[in-house]
C-alpha cells in the first residue's frame, strides 16, 4: 500500500501548527499577564509617590492628647506640610509638629511619638511666664487663643541658636518647653495647616502669632 506524499505533508502539518483556539488561548494569556503587569507598575509608581509626599511635602496627623485647647480637639486629623520649612525656620505662631526631643525620649516617649505645639519663643529671644502672663524680651504677649492663662511661672531663659520655645494653648495642661525645654528646629516634622476631621470642623489651621 503506498501513501499519497501529499496527504502525509498536510497531515504533519496540521499537527506541528497550532489550531486557531490554542492561538487565542495564548493570546488571551499573553494579554492578561500584560494587564497585570501594567496594573503592578500603576500600584507601584502610586506608591512611590505616596511615600515621596508624605516625607517631603505632606502627611495626615492626629492630635493625640488635649493640649492645644481650644484650638484644636483630642482627635482632630490634619494635614501636615512640609515644605515652608525646607526655605525657613519655624515662625512665631506656627502650629508644628514634632518627633520628641532627647529630654522626653529619655523619659521613655518613642521617637515616632509626635507632640504638636505652638511656637512662642525663637532663637536669641529671652520667654519668661510672670502672674499669668508670657513675656518675650520683657514685653507681655496678647494671646486670645489660649484656653486658661498659665498658673505657673517661669524664670528667664534665652532660647538658644537653632531652637524654639513651644507651648500648648492648654497652658496648663501641656507638657511643653516649660517643663522639658527648648525644642531643636530638627526636630520639626512640619506644619500644622488643615484640619479634614471632624467634618463639621473642616478647614485650614490658622498660624495665630501672639501680639506684643
């Protein structure tokens, strides 16, 4: 019996070539791990722009304790920005944000532990707290934020190069450089300039300097 060389070609060939449905099976796969890969390069450049904001520009903070009543609440979220520092130093007035420096770490606070506070004194100023009142180089300052005038006083102290003098608008009831300090300017994170929570409460976070 001899066999057509014709049919044995066509026969080989249909069976070394892929059919249409393999072909698009393949395809199909070729597509889907396509798709995740771009969806995976998405998740990925989000990410890396998630990070580099919240280092360097922005990031959501939360106000831990009640210290800085009446201005803001134990439980307000705000935005936090970063930039203004990077050009200037902290300003008198400013609401900031910062890692606790080495007297509170000492005390067992952990170093992602952030306090918020108002700056009142800057670096070369003398602070002092008389009866009631806080003075910067001797002259009273007009505060209308705070909650209660401070029931305690302090001797002068002259805030040294590269430093501030911070406190909570709660006077008394902060644990502010009045008790552990002045705080370093690197130890600032960023500045207090948004509140997003509670919702009835939405709005931006004014930097109130204290007049003299």
């Amino acid at each position: 019996m001899t066999i057509d060389k014709k049919d044995l070609t066509t026969t080989d060939r249909s069976q070394s070539e892929p059919t249409n449905s393999q072909k698009a099976r393949t395809t199909a796969r070729s597509k889907f791990w396509q798709s995740v890969w771009e969806n995976l390069q998405i998740v990925i450049i989000a990410l890396v722009i998630a990070f580099l904001i919240r280092t360097f520009i922005a990031e959501p903070r939360y106000i831990p304790s009640d210290s800085m009543l009446p201005t803001l609440q134990e439980g307000d979220r705000l935005v936090v920005e970063k930039v203004s520092y990077y050009f200037h130093p902290p300003r008198r007035g400013d609401i900031i944000v910062f890692e606790p420096p080495s007297q509170l770490q000492m005390q067992g606070y952990a170093k992602d532990q952030a306090f918020i506070k108002r700056v009142i004194g800057q670096a070369g100023e003398i602070v002092s707290v008389d009866r009631g009142t806080v003075y910067i180089n001797d002259k009273p300052l007009q505060e209308n934020y705070i909650l209660d005038p401070p029931n305690y006083n302090l001797p002068p102290l002259k805030v040294p190069e590269g430093h501030l003098f911070v406190m909570g608008d709660n006077r008394n009831n902060s644990n502010d450089s009045h008790i552990w300090g002045f705080l370093s300017q690197q130890h600032a994170i960023g500045r207090a300039i948004f509140r997003f929570y509670p919702f009835n409460k939405i709005g931006r976070v004014a930097s109130i300097a204290p007049q003299r």
